[in-house]
C-alpha cells in the first residue's frame, strides 16, 4: 500500500510505502542501477542514506524506509506514478 499526501515544508508530495506483512526496506544501491538503466538521471546518491533522482521532470527523494519525496508537485496521482516506477525498480511492485 503506499500513501501520498501534500508536503507543506518541501512544496510537493510526499509518498510513503507501507506492508503489514514485511519491514519496508529499499536498496539504494540496486535501486540506482534500475533507476539508471531506465535512463532516469541520477543526481545524488549517498549509500544507505538518500538517492534523488530526476524522475517525469521532477526532484525525487528517496530513502530506504519506503518514503519519497517529489518536490514542486501538486498532484497526488502523479506522485503516484513516479512512486510506481521506484518500487518496481526496488522490487515492491507487490505494495501497489
């Protein structure tokens, strides 16, 4: 299940992945090389720690709790959709 909601601070949308059934962890390193052989740009990547991402045109925070970050983005389904992308990549496709 992932949940998106409004993020006043970071002017955008913030998406969390949720599972009642596993503990939500995402590997950044495996998740930029998907990312990447996606042809989605890279912009920051720090081990174990965050990975921001150019993804649909727009900044995305990723860290290894399951919670994304889209800065400048006003809609929910959109925020979906990008957080679509980034779970099939980190092999979660079963939360959407």
């Amino acid at each position: 299940m992932i949940i998106a909601k409004p993020c006043v601070t970071m002017k955008g949308i913030v998406i969390q992945a949720y599972s009642w059934e596993k503990k939500i962890k995402i590997n950044l390193a495996d998740l930029k090389r998907c990312l990447e052989d996606r042809s989605i740009k890279i912009r920051t990547f720090i081990p174990d720690m965050m990975l921001i991402a150019l993804i649909h045109g727009f900044e995305t925070s990723i860290y290894p709790s399951g919670k994304i970050i889209i800065k400048e983005l006003g809609n929910a389904e959109k925020g979906k959709e990008i957080a679509e992308v980034i779970l099939e990549c980190a092999g979660l496709s079963d939360l959407l």
